[in-house]
C-alpha cells in the first residue's frame, strides 16, 4: 500500500485517524496506532512482515542486555551481536543474490543465484532499529522497556517503508505518550500530506513518463535521437526521483503532524546546492546524517590525516551507494560522489575561490548531479555508460537538436518541467515570506491559496482515478 493510492487516502488513513481521534488514553492511541502499522505493511508484505517483527525483537533484546551489563567489554559484545544480526538479514535479503552473481563473474563457479525476494522498507526500518541500539550504547537515549513501544517506534506506517530514517531520541518523548494534538498541528498536517501528494503524483509520476523511453533504448550504438533527447531523460529522471522521494518525505511528516508526531526534515531544495558537500547536506538528510553519525564520525571524521580521511569518506560512499542497491551501478554512483568530494575538500576549495569559481562550481554540482542519476537509474553498468555516452554525443551523427522526438517531448511536458523547476526551488518560501511584508498581498493569498491547493489536489486524484503510471522509486530500497 503506498500512500499515493486511492485504498491509503480515502479508506485506510480516515479509518485509522477516526479510531485514533475516538481514542481519549494515550496507551491505546499508541495501540491503533501499532495495529495499524503492521496492517499496513502485512498489506503489502504479508510474509516479510515477520522479518520486520523479528528484527524489532532482535533489536529489543540486544538493547536490554546492553542496558544491563556494567562492563565496556560486555556492552561491545552486545553491540556486535546486533550488529551482526541486522546485517546478517539485510545481506540474506538485498545481496545474497548480488554476491553470487559477483561470485560468478569473477571466478566463474555456476553457483545458482537464488529467488529470494526483497522486503520493502528493509533498508529504512533496519537502519532505524541499528540506531537506536548505538544510542542505547553510547546512552544518549533510555533503553525503552516495552517492547510494543519500541515496535512502535520502528514499524510507525507513516516513515515505515520510505522513511526518514527517524532517531529515536527525535520521538522519544512523543512515543510515551507526550505529544500534541491539536487542530491547528492537524490542519499542518493535511496541508503538508497534500503537498506531498501533489509532489508525487502531478510531478513524479509525469517524470517518470518523459524518462522512461530514453531509458528503455538499451543499445546506443548508431543512435540517431540528437543529445538534447537524452538529456531530456536526465533531466526527467532527476526530477522524477526529487519530487519522488521528497514528496512521500513531505507525506510521511504530514502523517506525522496528523498524529501529534514531528520529524525531521529531509529535503531541502538539494538542486541549488553550492556544490557535492552542500547537495548532500541538502538530499536524504536523514541517511546523510546516519552514516554521518554512526560510520564517519566513529572512524574519525576529517580530523584526521590526509590518508585516513580519504579512507573515512572512502568507506561512507561505497557504504551509501551499496545501501541503496545490489548492483554495480550504485557502487559506481557512489564512488563518482567520492571522487567528487575529494576534489573539492583538496582542490578545488570552492569556499575559497572567487565568485565566479564558485558559480562555475555550482553549475558543475547539477551537471554532475543530472549525469550521475543516469548510473543511479541504470540496470546495469553497460546501460548506464552508454547513456551517459549519448549525453555527451558520441553516438549520435544527428546535428540537429530539435529533432520532432525532441519537439514532441516539450510539447507534452513544458508544463511540467517549468512546475518542477519551480517547485525545486524556494520560489514559494521567498513568495511567502515576500507577503508577510505586503498585507494586501498576504490577504490575497491566504484567499487564493486553499483553492490552489483543493485544485491541485483533485487534479491529483483524477491520474488515480484513470490508473494512471504511479511508480515509486525508493520501495526498492
């Protein structure tokens, strides 16, 4: 079940939020609430739900014994333990297959690749639970005693699947029964999950629609679609996966707000990025922030020598780009940011540079950005090389840009690609803000915009409601 389906939004959210607002007991809130989250995801998984469960206990448990034990040493032992078990899961699961295909092309041993299929969400919830046992070692957070709440914590429907991988101390609090509910955090909340929604469906999904036949042409030799044509499918991409992902973010903490709970934020308009480092300050701040705090840190971070914080940001990238999926691709897309990173923290100093470097630099950072989503997208290595070949026009002997393919392509989604450029900049946050200074202009827009957003908002039930293409890009993370 996604959030962006009719079942979700007009069925399963009114029924869990009537039965939470008949609720008064904060225990039995948080009871509909647990109910309900694995409802929702045995829904969708009603095998892999015990995964889910077990790896809430595995955590439980662990957690506990690290609580109890006095000893550094015993405390470590735990800590492993844990570790251990959630990686052993999340390799069975997401790399088994991976590693015995690797296993196959390098040593040619014909051993056979397994059927297993993946658990959706497995990379966010298990992340989730790793957390909280590290903040339980480290005692930055209270081991929490009962298991139906630490449950809570990690399978809450609203960031189960697709996150932000939220802290345990972010909510910690909010989970034993300390959270506010109110209309106007409740309005919030339907204004945000609204928002999302529209993201996902108007924009995403049209994205994915002006993408998909530029990434469906698997051999590029003697292609005779001009460059503008796959950069076109890039550029597509790019959006479809920001308005993607950010929009069901922007879901999941309106969900949130509905029921009293606050997330971080986890997108903040990464295409204006001033470069590599600022884009990943910016995009999937909750993952940025875990590997930042759990992996770089822990290794020591950039306060060390040259060779040691190359290997730092080395182990953080090959980490990140396998997190996201087993396919050489993704090793590929990550140690491209690695490379990147490097040049920039050595040589190229863009902090330090003139302002035009510093232009130069950021139109590099979305250059890269947009080429590098091509690797992301691919199914493979030699799909993604070849796409990237034909952005740089290698194969095509057609010096005409505006081909009738190209034509076509604007005159179908110009409208979409000037709303998503819009909507990937803070155009509306400085509109706001602009308005708070202009009373007439405030009035005008606290008319105007309820009605823009009912319009947008059935505009994004009608795709719905015609089955149109409704894809989702991080369920196979």
């Amino acid at each position: 079940m996604v959030f962006s389906s009719i079942l979700f939004t007009f069925l399963f959210l009114p029924v869990v939020l009537i039965l939470y607002y008949m609720i008064k007991n904060d225990k039995w809130r948080n009871f509909v609430l647990l109910i309900s989250s694995i409802g929702f995801y045995a829904y969708g998984e009603p095998t892999f739900v015990f995964v889910m469960i077990g790896s809430i206990l595995v955590n439980y448990l662990f957690a506990r014994l690290i609580d109890r034990s006095d000893k550094q040493a015993t405390r470590r032992f735990f800590l492993i333990c844990d570790v251990i078990s959630n990686l052993l899961v999340f390799f069975i699961f997401k790399y088994l297959n991976f590693s015995l295909k690797m296993m196959n092309d390098i040593f040619h041993v014909g051993v056979k690749v397994t059927d297993i299929a993946l658990p959706i969400g497995i990379s966010f919830f298990t992340f989730q639970a790793m957390s909280y046992v590290f903040d339980v070692y480290r005692k930055d957070v209270e081991v929490q005693k009962s298991p139906f709440r630490l449950a809570l914590y990690v399978a809450f429907f609203p960031q189960l699947i697709a996150g932000p991988i939220v802290r345990y101390k972010q909510i910690e609090e909010q989970i034993r029964n300390k959270r506010e509910v109110s209309m106007e955090r409740f309005g919030y909340g339907c204004q945000r999950f609204m928002i999302g929604f529209c993201k996902k469906i108007i924009l995403a999904n049209n994205f994915s629609n002006l993408a998909k036949d530029q990434f469906n042409i698997l051999d590029f030799a003697g292609a005779t679609h001009s460059v503008i044509f796959y950069w076109l499918g890039a550029i597509g991409y790019s959006l479809q996966i920001l308005f993607d992902f950010s929009g069901y973010s922007d879901m999941a903490i309106g969900l949130g707000h509905m029921f009293g709970f606050s997330f971080e934020e986890n997108f903040n308009y990464p295409y204006i990025a001033k470069s590599v480092t600022d884009f990943w300050r910016r995009w999937h701040i909750s993952l940025s922030s875990w590997f930042r705090d759990y992996v770089y840190i822990p290794l020591g971070g950039s306060r060390v020598k040259v060779p040691r914080h190359l290997f730092n940001l080395f182990v953080v990238w090959i980490l990140t780009g396998i997190w996201h999926g087993a396919n050489y691709t993704f090793i590929v897309w990550g140690m491209t940011y690695y490379i990147f990173l490097v040049l920039e923290k050595y040589i190229i100093l863009p902090e330090k540079r003139t302002k035009a470097v510093q232009i130069l630099w950021r139109v590099v950072t979305i250059l890269l950005v947009v080429f590098n989503w091509v690797m992301f997208n691919a199914v493979g290595l030699g799909q993604g090389i070849h796409y990237q070949m034909a952005m740089l026009g290698i194969y095509s002997k057609n010096i005409q840009m505006f081909t009738p393919e190209v034509i076509r392509l604007f005159r179908d989604y110009l409208v979409y690609l000037v709303l998503g450029i819009l909507a990937a900049t803070p155009v509306v946050p400085a509109f706001t803000k602009l308005s708070e200074k202009n009373k007439s202009l405030k009035t005008v827009l606290d008319i105007v915009m309820p009605f823009c957003m009912i319009f947008a908002f059935l505009w994004a039930v009608s795709f719905l409601i015609i089955g149109a293409h409704n894809p989702f890009i991080y369920f196979n993370f």
